[in-house]
C-alpha cells in the first residue's frame, strides 16, 4: 500500500484534522484517509455493467450485434493450458 507524507502542513490545519477524527472516532490518519477517498473517487462510483453498456452506445452495439455473436460463438469449454 503507498505512503504520502505532507510537509509544511499548517498546525491549525493539523488540529482541525485532529478535532474532525475525533468526531468520527476515528485516528487522525484514518479521517485523513477518509477524506483523501472521499475527494478521489466519484460518489456512487460507476458498476462494471453501466460501464460496459455505455461503451456498447459509445460504439453503436445492437442487440443484432450481441444475437449475431452469441450464434457464431465457439461453446466448447476451453482446453486448459499445459506446461510441459
């Protein structure tokens, strides 16, 4: 897992970050975490199959397209590797 470290960070700020985890009854570093997270990642995130089918718009995929794929795939199960 990384490490950040902050240098030059303001006593006030670092007594307000203090304050805040105690609050949350949580350690001053896991309320830094929590709020690191909480700026990054986007609210609700985004699910594998919202991503997938908004690819499928992006590039005009139909239900044709999936229907013309599912007649013409292979179904055998796949032959597992060998290392010899």
């Amino acid at each position: 897992m990384a490490a950040v470290t902050i240098h030059d960070l303001p006593e006030e700020t670092h007594r307000a970050l203090t304050r805040l985890a105690a609050e949350n009854k949580r350690s001053t570093e896991a309320e830094i975490r929590a709020i690191l997270e909480a700026a990054v990642r986007p609210k609700g995130g985004i699910g594998l199959g919202t991503a997938l089918s908004e690819i499928g718009r992006k590039y005009g995929i139909t239900n044709a397209d999936i229907e013309a794929i599912e007649q013409t795939r292979d179904r055998r199960p796949a032959e597992p590797m060998r290392f010899e």
